[in-house]
C-alpha cells in the first residue's frame, strides 16, 4: 500500500541571532533542514545552496539507483557551494548540515551529515534516527562524556563534518514507512535548548503536525533560542491524505539558485513564515550503504549499486573533517583561555583537541600570569579550555583572569610575610 505524507514547517530567527542561516523544505517526495554556518562567510548562502539543490529530487525516486542519484545530489549541492567559494575566496569556510529524507511511498531514503537531527514517533517509542557528526558526539562514543555533560561541554558546538569542503562523505540509511509513523527533523536551535524529553513530549500528544511545529518553536524560544530554529514534521498517512503544495522557509525563501548557476535569484513566493512556495523540479542523485532494516513483513528495501558504510576509525574521520570541511579555517574563528607549555595563562586560536599528534590551536597570547596562581575552579577551566567569542574578548578576558587587582580574576589571595613558601607551592596563596 503507497502512502504519503502530512507535514508543516517552519524556520524562525531566534531569539538571540540577526540573521537567519538556516532552511527547511518540504514537499510530497522530499523533507529536508540545513543549518548554515560560517558567519560572515554565508551560512545561510550555504544552506540556501543546498535546499535549493536538493529539492530537485521532490519527486517518485526511481525504482533503481535510488541511493546513487540522492548522493550525487548531494555531491552536486556541495559543488555548487564551492563554485561559490572559488568565485569569491573570501567565502571560504561556509558550510552547512544536511538531514534529508527521500520518501517512495514505500521507503524513507535518508541521507545526513552535520548535527541537524531527524526523530521518529512509532507508536510509543521515541527515537533519534541520526548521530551528530560533534566533537561531543565523539567523546560520548567514547565514553569521556556523557549525554549530560555533553549539553554543557565548551566544545559543544564543533562541528567535524558538513558539506562545503572539497570532499563530503554524508551517512546514508533506508527506513521502513509505516502508517502512523511521525517523522520530525530539526537544527539544534531545537535539540540544543530543548530537551529529548520535551521533544517527545510534544510529538506524542500534539495533533498535528502545525502543532507540533508551533508548540516545539515555541519551546526553544521560551529557553532563549541562542540560535536559529528550524522544525519540519511529517506524519506518515494513506494514499491521497498528505500534503502537495510545497513548504520552503528560512534562508532558502530568500535565495532559489538557478538550475545552472549559483547566483542568487529573486525571492520566489515568500509570503512569510511557513507559507507554501511553488518551485519546479530539478534533476537530482544519489548513494548509500545497504541497510538491513526490514519492514514488518520482514521484506529488505531494493538492492542498490553502490554501498557505503562507515569504513574509517573515529580519529581518521576527525582528522579527515578538520582538514576539508574548511575546519582549519573556521578554527581560525575560534578563540579559547587556556594553559601554555610554560604553564602561563594564555589566549588560544582555535580548540583545545589534539588529533593524532596535531593540536588543533595556535597559540596567540601568552601572560606572565602562571596557571598555579588561579583558583582550582578557574584552574580546571583553563586546562579544558575556556571559550571565548572573539579575539578582543579574549584578550580582555585574559587581562581580567591575570590581573590582581580585578576582584573577578579568581586569583588566590597573596602570601603574606608569615606564610612558607610552601604553602604557595600547595597552592594556598601566590607569591606575586
């Protein structure tokens, strides 16, 4: 039996950003939420990029080869970022997430790369179907952090793998579709201030899919939405009972990109948040591993010609994302408060990770200041890496940490002329 699919979608600015770099699409055959990054070098150009592109497969996949046109979809969508950067070098850095769904009637084909998440409501049970490609992600997987501590890590936010490097390697997988099932997809402008637990919540009682969208926006607002929130939902229907017109919003309601150039055309259809936009089709192509997932009735999805699985170790796909996905640059962006080789406090360009050997900082500032001298809290701050958001917050930053007489420079107090030096050894005063 074909089924087809109910959904609503929306991408709001947030509370705290000025701009909106994410977009979301969806359409009869295709759902799809990109959050752009870069800053100033075009997150939301990135994302625009990329949903534009990939709405080309809103269409019935073909019966062959459905893995091998969504890949080369996506390959094209990422060709085209760079087509962008090659044009204007300063552009270099942007990137964005992909997490995509590609819907038969029959079969969710899913294609994702980045830390935009898809979810599925089967019944009661309530799963993430993707895995965040984040520094934290990777400290979970091995056992450093856990999913807790995760939400509070300074390192957070990095990103290891996103479209916009020379060479993407997203993770494919085919999904089983079944009546009832609620699909959701989301940046982590949603999964960030917002819990899995709330989330979950919100999918099981709403009525809808609108609903759903409204309540969980809301949500993340209510918790300061720090960032952009996008949220598309989906609820798997019968035949004939799902939505045609298609739905486009965010950065990819601004800019539709030309089937054969990636300069910007005039806005198309944007009636405001949410509405629905005709677009025409676009050719698309794809690749995937081979999953064994079967349905209910215990039947496989169709063979493919190509097979991709996850082949590397974990440090090589590190190593890998820092090198392409613009890391080096965009690392550049990054500033931390940390511990130098001469155990002084110090100004670092970058995060506080060493992959394989190669530390992903450059030290920038260094104080006369020793770690020693600060308090044990600010102390084990400082080894793990202190973030800072700019170069010139850093250095005041630094100033304020190494200054005694700044009454929030968390430096122990002064020895007196009693105290032994020993107890500044111990670490009960400093000396200077």
């Amino acid at each position: 039996m074909a089924l087809s699919l109910r959904y609503a979608a929306v991408s709001d600015r947030g509370v705290v950003r000025k701009g909106n770099q994410d977009s979301v699409y969806a359409g009869p055959h295709l759902i799809a939420v990109a959050d752009g990054m870069g800053g100033m070098a075009a997150g939301d150009l990135a994302s625009a990029i990329v949903i534009n592109t990939m709405r080309g497969v809103d269409r019935p996949p073909p019966e062959e080869s459905v893995a091998d046109e969504l890949a080369d979809t996506v390959g094209e969508a990422n060709s085209r970022i760079r087509q962008v950067v090659d044009k204007d070098p300063a552009k270099e850095g942007m990137g964005t997430t992909l997490t995509a769904l590609w819907f038969d009637g029959a079969w969710f084909h899913l294609v994702h790369i980045g830390d935009s998440r898809a979810y599925r409501l089967r019944g009661d049970e309530f799963e993430q179907l993707t895995m965040d490609d984040s520094y934290v992600q990777l400290l979970i997987n091995e056992g450093r952090i856990t999913p807790e501590e995760a939400e509070t890590h300074p390192q957070r936010s990095l990103i290891l793998r996103a479209l916009g490097a020379p060479e993407v390697d997203p993770a494919f997988q085919t999904l089983a579709a079944r009546e009832g099932d609620r699909l959701l997809l989301c940046s982590d402008g949603l999964s960030g201030p917002v819990s899995d637990d709330r989330i979950a919540e919100v999918m099981r009682s709403a009525e809808t899919p609108e609903e759903v969208v409204q309540t969980l926006t809301q949500a993340a607002i209510d918790a300061g939405a720090p960032d952009n929130v996008s949220v598309l939902v989906a609820d798997v229907v019968a035949e004939g009972e799902g939505n045609t017109a298609m739905i486009v919003d965010g950065a990819a309601n601004d800019l539709v990109m030309a089937n054969s150039d990636t300069a910007a055309l005039p806005r198309v259809g944007a009636k405001g948040k949410g509405d629905t936009v005709e677009l025409p089709a676009e050719g698309a192509e794809s690749e995937e591993g081979e999953s064994s997932e079967e349905d209910g009735d215990g039947e496989k999805p169709p063979r493919r010609k190509k097979s991709r699985v996850w082949r590397t170790v974990i440090t090589s796909l590190v190593v890998l994302a820092l090198l392409t996905t613009g890391g080096l640059l965009w690392l550049r962006t990054q500033y931390y408060l940390g511990v130098s080789e001469h155990e002084n406090i110090s100004l670092y360009r970058g995060y506080p990770v060493e992959i394989m050997g190669v530390k992903a900082s450059w030290l920038e500032v260094e104080s006369d200041r020793p770690a020693a001298d600060a308090e044990e809290g600010l102390r084990g701050r400082l080894e793990e890496g202190l973030p800072t958001d700019s170069y010139d917050q850093g250095l005041a930053d630094l100033e304020k940490y190494t200054d005694p007489s700044d009454d929030n420079s968390h430096l122990l107090p002064l020895c007196d002329a009693t105290q032994e030096e020993a107890q500044a050894v111990s670490g009960d005063c400093r000396t200077s």
